[in-house]
C-alpha cells in the first residue's frame, strides 16, 4: 500500500513535468531519480503547482495551508535547487519550478553535496539520458524551436568581412550584460565521472546568469562571479575546444555552458539527431581553403558533433592526399575548427539564411508549446486568465507568430475569443 501510495506522487508529479513546453517521458528510472530528489508528500505538493512564477501565498491556497507553513516548504525545495526563488523588480518574491533540463536535473549534480548519492543519481541519470533515448529525443527534436543555441567563438570571427554579429550573438556580451553570475560544476561531466567515462575538460567552467545565477548563488549550488572572471571562464573554454551552448533567448539567457563533444548531452544529441536539428546553430558556417588544406585533420579531432571529415583531395598527382570536407547540415557554427587550423585554411562565412532566436524566454515557451501541442497547459494550468498582463503576453506572442503556428494554436485552445483575435489580425 504505501508503495502505491509513493508512486501515485511521483506518478503525479511526472504528469506536473510534462506539462512544460520540454517534457520528461515516463520511465522506471526516472520514477528512480524522482524518488531519490523528491519525497513522496513533496512530490505530490510539487505536483500541484503552476508553470509560471509564483508567491508563497499562492502556493499555500494551492496546498490548503497557511502562508507559513507554505513558505517553510518552498524555501526547503528551494534550498535543495528543486524550486528557484527569484526576487522581483518590485521586491516581491516569487518562486518557480524549473522543468528537468535545463533545471533541477543539472542542479542536482552542480556541487559535490552529501545529503544524496551522487554516484547512484549519475547512473540513473545516465541510463535516462545516454542509454534509452525517449527523453533526449523528446527534449531536442521535437518542434522548430528548440531549448539552447551555439554561440560562436568571437575571436575566430573575420575581422572586417562586412560579417554582422549582434550583441545577443556574443557569449561575451551576455556576461557582461546580466544582473547576476555563477559558476558550477559541470552536470555532464560530473554524471560522466561518477561512471569513469568523464573526459579531462575542466569541471568549474559551467555559468548561470540572472534570476537562476541568484537563485543558485544563494543556496550555494553557484558561486558567484565578476564579469572579469566570466569573460576569464569563457577564454578558458575556447582554448580547451569546448562549445558554448546556451538558452535559446536574445534577452537575459540564464546558462552557457561549456560543452565537450564526448560527454555533454546537447552535443551527444546533436550527434544522435543532428539531421533534425536538435541545436539552434550560430549564424556562422566556416569555409575551407582547398588551396591551403593540407589534410591534417586537426579540424575533424576538435569538431564536436563530427561535422568535419577528411575526404579525397582529388588530386590525379597525388591520389593519397586528404582534404577537410564539412557536412553543413550537422554544422553547429561554434569556430572551434577554425581556432584550430595553423595554416589559416578555415574561415567563418554567414549562413545563407539568419538563425532565428526568440527574443525572450515567454515567446520561446509559446513557440514551443504550440510547436508540441502543449499550449493550452501553458496557459491554463497557471492560471493565466487570472492576470491581464500574462494573457496580454501570450497573446502578443500567438498574433506575432507564422500563421501555420497561429492555426496550431487556435486548435489547442479552442478558444472562440483566440480564434477571433488571430483571425482578425490576419
């Protein structure tokens, strides 16, 4: 009875994650790695709350309790990393449940921490996530719009190629623009190394940045950084060949991360899947001097995700002779192969068409809930018609959209008064 009891929680728990935009498909082992972060009275409380941000005091209405009593609840799930706590610009403090990735997953393994087994929780997390395939395939390949994007290494940019790099485009330009920085360990690496398979990157190289830096920094899951240590970070990535993948936002990203090719599960993924574009790509494509490549592959050893190949030269006088051959399609822009030909034989160009990046993280999750036949949750289960303001914002976003994504959304909706609106603006 009470092992019924256990997995009603948790069962209903996974039914709270999947529904965010990015889910977490049911399996036995994450009822494992839930049962391991999450008791069975606060799974079911957790299951309960909203999508979007908010207070105590909602919470405890939720729950049926006094505000106090909620408060002691969520300060003890956000002292885990389970919840964030963010506050306001108006001073109001608000918490909000992160999805699995990027989110309480990663947290879990971002310090070294004793009050759980780290070694037990990479392996369930490596059976999830490395060896059955439903979650990595759900979170990366479902939809158009996806979770993270490539940022391009700025130093390997042409100098005065007429090449046009907008702030958001520049890794550097996100810390020095966020309000809060932090630093980790590496989730990957740290779950890789729990089963001897971590490769020799650096570990404290992974950064958060505004409300979820502060929110980590606060309950020392992050320490905290200075912009130059930041853009020190950032070096330090570049010169190790790591990519920098980060929220797929223009404003206020809230995680780069520093990504191997041999560990990291964007990068796996975009290996896995990367016909279906599991990765929003950098506006950059390198470009190979046939002349000045002489087949040394150093381009293919550093490339993360096996866009470069070595490929017959042609050559009728030397029918031995290599040359590197990329594979636009897996491309992900990040110059890493360029910083890493000697012979100046690899260049960046723009892509023939612009990367589209939602300008912030409320027109992402509307474009990927539409895209994942999720939107109604989105609104609905946060009660969104509650505030003029949050029903304005998704609106806003649902009018911008294509109209093959407005037709999507009147049909999740239902909703005569949607209908209209987009309709009419058509």
């Amino acid at each position: 009875m009470a092992h019924q009891t256990v997995k009603a929680g948790h069962e209903q728990l996974i039914d709270r994650l999947n529904r965010f935009p990015q889910g977490a498909p049911p399996a036995d082992v994450l009822y494992a790695i839930l049962r391991m972060l999450f008791s069975e009275r606060e799974a079911g409380l957790v299951a309960l709350l909203p999508i979007r941000p908010f207070t105590a005091k909602r919470a405890a209405r939720v729950w049926k309790m006094s505000t106090s009593a909620a408060t002691a609840i969520l300060e003890e799930l956000a002292g885990r990393a389970i919840l964030l706590d963010i506050e306001t610009d108006k001073g109001k403090r608000v918490f909000v449940l992160p999805p699995p990735m990027a989110g309480f997953f990663e947290f879990s393994l971002m310090r070294v921490r004793g009050d759980l087994d780290q070694k037990v929780l990479s392996e369930l997390f490596y059976q999830y996530l490395n060896v059955e395939e439903d979650f990595i395939r759900a979170l990366f390949t479902e939809g158009q719009t996806q979770l993270g994007r490539v940022f391009v290494q700025e130093t390997v940019l042409p100098i005065d190629s007429g090449i046009q790099v907008l702030d958001y485009e520049r890794a550097g330009e996100v810390v020095r623009s966020a309000s809060h920085r932090g630093v980790g360990i590496c989730y990957c690496r740290h779950k890789m190394e729990h089963k001897d398979r971590a490769c020799n990157a650096p570990r404290q190289i992974c950064m958060t940045f505004n409300n979820t830096a502060a929110s980590l920094i606060n309950h020392g899951f992050a320490r905290e950084l200075d912009v130059a240590e930041g853009l020190d970070l950032l070096a330090e990535a570049q010169e190790g060949n790591l990519v920098q993948f980060g929220e797929n936002v223009q404003r206020g990203p809230n995680f780069i991360c520093n990504c191997c090719g041999c560990c990291c599960e964007a990068m796996i993924a975009a290996r896995r899947f990367g016909v279906l574009n599991p990765i929003h790509t950098s506006n950059y494509l390198p470009e190979i001097d046939a002349e000045k490549c002489n087949g040394c592959g150093k381009c293919v050893n550093v490339c993360p995700v096996e866009a470069m190949t070595l490929a017959s030269a042609n050559d009728p006088h030397r029918p031995k002779k290599k040359r590197a051959k990329l594979d636009e399609s897996l491309c992900l822009g990040c110059g890493v192969c360029v910083r890493n030909c000697d012979r100046d034989g690899i260049r960046l160009t723009a892509r023939p068409e612009r990367v589209i990046t939602p300008v912030d993280s409320t027109r992402r999750a509307v474009m990927m809930a539409i895209e994942r036949g999720k939107l109604q949750n989105l609104i609905f289960d946060n009660h969104a018609l509650a505030s003029h303001r949050a029903m304005a914002a998704i609106l806003g976003v649902i009018l911008k959209a294509p109209p093959v994504k407005q037709t999507l959304a009147r049909r999740q909706l239902k909703s005569i008064y949607v209908d209209k609106l987009v309709t009419s603006r058509q």
